[in-house]
C-alpha cells in the first residue's frame, strides 16, 4: 500500500488509524491505495500489536425470549457505534458455566456478567485479574459497578394497586433464587401485602410461558388464590392460560400481573397489568459503563427506573389503563433499590 501511493508505511499507518496530521493530497493516495488493494483490517494483527482483542463479551443465563433479545439489541447497538465486536455467551444452566466465563473472559477486552449466570466469587476472581466488569441486572459486586432497574419499590407499587382491587389471597410466581431482580420483586411484594394480604410463593423451573403455564394449572387447582403477580410478563400470559383452560375468568375469579411490558403485554388478552421496565436502556446503558472501565475512565452503577402500566388483567377498565411512574434512573456509586 505504501508503495503504491509512494509514501512511508509510517504514513500509512498514520491515514488508517487516524491519528496524526497528514496532508489532504497524501490521506486521498493512501486511501485510494487501500480501495484499489482491497485491504481490510486485520483485527488479530492489530490485538497482537495492541494488546487488544476489540471485542468486548456479555453472559447471559438464557437466550430465549425477548427480555434477553431487546437487552442484547441494546449492547449490542452501542458496542457498533464504537466498532467493537460483541461476543455472546448464554450458560443456560450448565455446570461448567463457571469455566466458559473465564474462558470468554481471556477472549475481551472487558465482560458484562448479567443475572445469577455466575456467583460472587467468579466476579471477584476476574477483577482481580484487572479485567473491565460490569454487572447487569444484580447489585455491585465489590468495585464492580452495576446496571439494573428498580424493582423492590416498583413491586410494592403494582402490590398496592391489586390489593385495591380488594385481592386479598395472593401469590408471587416466580423463583427468587434464580434471580436477583426476582428475589427484590419478590421481596417488594411481601413488603406491600405484610398485614393485609396472605402471599403464596410458587416457584418455576424457567421463566417462559410453558412454565408459568404448569405454574399456573397448580395455582388454580389448588384453589383459595384471587390474585398472581408474576414475575414477567411470559409466566403471566401461561398463567392466564391455565386459567381459563381450568374454567376461570381473568381478571374476574383471578386477577394476573407481570413485569418487563413485552410488545405481547398489551396486545394479550385481555391486556396485561404489568411493570415497563427500560430494557434496550440497560443493554446500552451497561456497555456505555463497561467501555468507561475499558477507557479507565470513571464508572459509576445505574440504577433505571419502572413503572406500573395498568391495562385490564387487574380488573380495571380499558379507559382506567395508565402508566404510574415510580422511579427515574439515576447513578449511584452505591447500588440501591
């Protein structure tokens, strides 16, 4: 290439990277070189020389859904507005998951960890090797900032206004082991029901609609319940289909919640009460945190806001349907609900 437009290859180097002066006649020979050479960059030449993968990597505990597809959209729209490449990792439970971290993690230039994918400690021990982390929907772990959305307060928000519908036998669907977003759902709701309403967890094995189905069909048959807050809006939708499957009316014998507002939420029916959380917002927002760490810049957790969307699985009408804000997004150096 330096031959043909009959300058150095220092002066090449310079045009490509863009990172030094060079005259307007000089840059238009080297780049109509490259053009008539075809050449691309070689993105392992450049990390051998750099030190530098050019790719950054986020773990996921599933794929499936779109919860996980519009927070990956997010991610992945930020990392392309910066040219980095993103590398995917879902552990779908597996036992080595663990291992398939740190083995990503010897592939990026930094990492978001999202959910329960892997414990505590597996984070500890990668910031120790001075590795960018961010953590995604779970609290800091450490010096590990985290980005997620609010869900204790929001949870006891959606509580209130289902006990105003004069539910007062409860259950909260979902595992609050699984996740930490779900355990502080799951932690909201008992703060809002304490004193007032009796609440019943039962626990699913995955949050999809053929879960919350078979969730559903236990719910229903084990009769006393008026009112399921789920932990997302496809357990919601399988809860409600078990129930009508049983011979019961929604929102009439048994009032049904979700959480996330998918694009399904409000075209189901009938329509989901549910929780809009910011989803594509928490993948940008985690990488634009992550490539602060990469940069060595300051990085501080984020913590979204929810709101209530009340539409007519609560039982109110279709002209009563609103969003209630109960939070607005802010950073914190300390992660709170």
């Amino acid at each position: 290439m330096a031959a043909r437009a009959g300058v150095s290859i220092a002066t090449v180097s310079r045009v490509l990277r863009g990172n030094a002066p060079v005259a307007a006649a000089t840059r238009d020979r080297v780049i109509a070189a490259a053009d008539a050479l075809s050449w691309r960059p070689s993105r392992l030449a450049r990390a051998f020389v750099e030190q530098s993968h050019g790719a950054v990597g986020i773990v996921f505990p599933d794929l499936g859904g779109p919860y996980y597809s519009r927070v990956i959209a997010g991610f992945e729209d930020a990392a392309a507005e910066r040219g980095w490449a993103v590398l995917i990792l879902a552990a779908h439970g597996r036992p080595n998951a663990d291992e398939l971290v740190c083995d990503l993690a010897d592939r990026v230039d930094g990492l978001v960890v999202m959910g329960s994918t892997v414990g505590d400690d597996v984070v500890e021990s990668l910031a120790a090797r001075r590795l960018p982390l961010v953590v995604l929907a779970r609290p800091p772990v450490g010096d590990v900032p985290a980005v997620r959305a609010r869900n204790t307060a929001t949870a006891a928000a959606l509580t209130e206004h289902v006990l105003g519908h004069d539910r007062r036998r409860l259950a909260f669907v979902g595992d609050p082991a699984r996740s930490p977003d779900v355990n502080e759902r799951w932690f909201g709701v008992r703060r809002a029901a304490r004193g007032r309403a009796d609440v019943t967890l039962i626990p699913v094995d995955g949050f999809d609609v053929e879960h919350g189905y078979k969730a559903g069909l236990d719910l229903v048959t084990g009769g006393g319940i008026d009112a399921a807050v789920c932990a997302n809006d496809e357990i919601a939708i399988g809860v409600i289909n078990a129930a009508v499957t049983a011979g019961h009316t929604v929102p009439g014998s048994l009032v049904v919640t979700g959480w996330d507002d998918t694009p399904i939420a409000e075209r189901f029916h009938p329509p989901l009460t549910t929780v809009r959380q910011p989803l594509h917002d928490l993948g940008t927002r985690a990488a634009h945190v992550l490539f602060d760490r990469v940069e060595a810049r300051p990085a501080a957790s984020v913590l979204l806001g929810t709101s209530v969307v009340v539409r007519q699985s609560c039982g109110c009408a279709a002209t009563d349907a609103t969003t209630v804000s109960t939070a607005t997004s802010r950073r914190t150096r300390k992660g709170t609900r």
